[in-house]
C-alpha cells in the first residue's frame, strides 16, 4: 500500500506539472502573417465600460478617472485576472501618489472645468500609473510613469496582463504621452534618482525567440532626463568590462 500511495503523489506531481506546463503561454508570438499591432483584438459582448471615481494627488490641478470593463454575468464578475464572487465595480485601486489595477484609460479633468481629455485612443492595458512627486516638488515639473500593454504579443486576440510589459510617460495633465521602452522587451523594473532627475529602467529582450523570457535572453539598461524638452531613453551598460 505504501509502494501505491507513492505511485499515486509521484504521478499527481508528473500530472500537475505537465498542467502547469501547458497552461503557461507565452508572452511573445512570432507569426509571420502577422505583426502584434496587426492582431485583431476581440470585443467581449459580456462586459460593460465604466469609469472609477475620480481622484486627486497633493499638489496637483486635475482630477484623474479610471476608465476600464468590467464582466458581469449572473454566477460571477472579473476584471483583468482577478476574479470575486460577487458583482464589483472597481476598476482600481489608489495609494496616494500611485494608481494600480487593470484600466483601459485615464482621463484628466482641471479643477477648473467640466471637460475630459484621455490620455489616449490606443488599445492598451495600464497596471499602475505613479505621479513623480519628489522631482515635482524639486522641479516644478509633474509627470507620470506607467507599467501598461500596448500590443496583443502573444497573439490570443486580447490585450492584457499575459503580453508584454512597457515604460511610458506623460505629463500630469496626459499631454506628452511617450513610450520609453523598446518594442518587444519586458519592463523588468524603474526607479527615480532625484540627485539627477533620471528615470532609470531594465528591460529584457527574448534574443533566442523561444517566446518566453528566460537566463538565456538579454537584458538591457537605459536612463531618461526627465527635464529634457523630448523624452527618450539612452541605453548604458553597468556591466560591460573597462578597457
């Protein structure tokens, strides 16, 4: 009996990985039919569109509104990969200068009016969207720095969480809307060094195009001067060996 009860969890755990194997995708599809942004992107009939209410971070003179989808059918809800019981309406969540969830858009409203502008009509997901307070209160210059998908990568018809990662910018108000990242690299990480005003952010590149990101690939550094007329990202190389 013993001799079976360790057949029985050996072939659950060949079972469970050769799941976990086949249920894990990858984030890049190299078609040659076509190109990411030539991907149609599907339209979900059971979702509906709505806006968060707005928020305000310290120091600024616009509102900012969520706008996402949000499913609801009669056994559950979901939004993005998280999924409740019951019917919710939130599309994101807000930690004082940072807002993070799953939203389509934002769209920025000065205090003073009444009227809306989006931040952009390009199909996109944005996971979190941080306001750079610090370099506001040394410059005077307010910016946001997003985490958001801008393209179908993998090829499944739907624009989320399972494609690629990029960097982007704007302006507080959205105007100035600018990708940092290269096209087909993965946003691994950012951070501000203040002494500089310098965006500084990794990426990693699927050199050996197996569609996934793995120790083989190679990953990239680049820095932004954030009070450059025109934002772009220059890349430098920490690790390269002196001469």
């Amino acid at each position: 009996m013993k001799n079976l009860s360790k057949i029985t969890v050996i072939a659950s755990l060949f079972l469970f990985a050769a799941c976990k194997e086949e249920n894990a995708k990858p984030k890049v599809s190299y078609e040659e039919s076509k190109t990411a942004s030539e991907v149609v992107v599907k339209n979900d009939s059971s979702q509906i569109k709505i806006a968060d209410l707005p928020i305000h971070m310290e120091g600024t003179k616009y509102l900012i509104h969520a706008i996402g989808d949000v499913r609801v059918s009669a056994e559950r809800s979901s939004y993005g990969s998280s999924k409740t019981n019951s019917v919710s309406y939130a599309l994101s969540n807000y930690n004082r200068f940072e807002l993070t969830g799953y939203f389509e858009n934002l769209k920025f409203q000065h205090l003073d009016s009444t009227a809306l502008r989006p931040l952009t009509d390009k199909i996109i997901q944005i996971q979190t969207a941080t306001y750079l307070n610090t370099i506001a209160d040394n410059t005077k210059k307010q910016i946001l720095v997003y985490a958001l998908v801008d393209a179908d990568t993998n090829r499944d018809g739907k624009t989320d969480s399972n494609d690629i990662k990029s960097l982007y910018i704007s302006n507080f108000n959205g105007t100035g809307f600018t990708k940092l990242s290269a096209d087909l690299q993965e946003l691994i990480d950012w951070n501000i060094v203040e002494v500089q005003n310098r965006l500084y952010f990794r990426t990693i590149e699927d050199n050996n195009k197996n569609g996934a990101f793995d120790k083989n690939d190679k990953v990239h550094y680049y820095y932004v001067n954030l009070l450059a007329k025109e934002w772009g990202a220059e890349e430098y190389e920490p690790i390269a060996q002196s001469k």
